[in-house]
C-alpha cells in the first residue's frame, strides 16, 4: 500500500500470502475460506439451487472475488485510519 491509495498490486500481494480452504457443503454451495497475512480471515462462497448444476471451479471463482472485494474493503479502512492518526484529513 502506498502512502496515500491503495493498488492492485498489493491487493494481489495479499491474496498471494493468503492461506485458503475451500469446502464444499451439500454438494452445491463451496465455501472458501481465506486466511490473510495478519491473520484475520474473510470468506466467500459460491452456491447454486440445484446440485446438477453446481460447477465447483465457477464457486470457486465467484468466491475468490467475493474475497478480493472484501480485502480491498478492509485495506480502505486501514488507509482512512492512517491518513486520519496522521493527521493528512483530520485538520
């Protein structure tokens, strides 16, 4: 993360140093699992109504940008509270 935004490379940078676990629950909803470099884990998951059409690497997929958005949520936090307690919006 730079000073003052946040990049796609260091969102990348965070997933790359992630630990996942994926499961798969009634043989059509895939939970994953993330685990982030901090410590602080977020999840997304991926589902269908019938099971003859669940594709496990589409679940996949869909999880995974539920967990990208999620850790560009929490680093946009970070930054608001860095540049706050530095002083850079706070007056």
């Amino acid at each position: 993360m730079s000073k003052h935004k946040i990049t796609k490379e260091h969102i990348d940078w965070i997933l790359a140093n992630s630990r996942f676990e994926k499961h798969v629950f009634w043989g059509k909803e895939l939970v994953l699992s993330c685990k982030l470099p901090n410590g602080f884990t977020v999840t997304g998951r991926g589902a269908c109504v019938d099971p003859r059409n669940f594709d496990p690497e589409i679940g996949t997929e869909i999880a995974l940008k539920q967990v990208e958005g999620k850790i560009w949520e929490l680093e946009g936090y970070l930054l608001q509270q860095r540049l706050w307690d530095g002083g850079a919006i706070n007056g």
